[in-house]
C-alpha cells in the first residue's frame, strides 16, 4: 500500500496530474487555465445597480459628520 495519496485529475481534461505540471497533466493544459483566466473566462458575474441604489447603500465615510 503506497502513502502517496492518487493523483487529482487534472482540471482542463481531466487526465490524471503530473508532478511537474500540478495540478494540470501538461504544460497545455496550465496555459489553457492561464488563458482563459486573463481573458475573463473565470470572472464572477455581478449584478450592475443603478446610481440611485449605489447613494442609498454606499457605506458613511467614517470620522466627523459635516455640518450643514
């Protein structure tokens, strides 16, 4: 029975990883991560608000209130 625990597969095509090229299985497969990580692929989408909602939510600046 080996201590090493099975290698993950790896996250692009699913082929198991490859100690030089962790977690991926080649170097394709990290610059396919890489690519699809500076081109947006990854991004989280956001909901857009409008102005009116972003005055009334917008966090107080801290310190003294101004006077009127």
């Amino acid at each position: 029975m080996s201590d090493m625990p099975s290698p993950k597969p790896c996250p692009i095509c699913g082929k198991p990883a490859v100690m030089e090229f962790r977690p991926f299985c080649s170097r394709r497969c990290g610059d396919i991560d890489l690519h699809r990580w500076l081109s947006g692929g990854y991004a989280i989408p956001a909901v857009e608000q409008d102005e009116s909602e972003n005055e009334a939510t917008a966090p107080r600046p801290l310190g003294p209130k101004p006077e009127r």
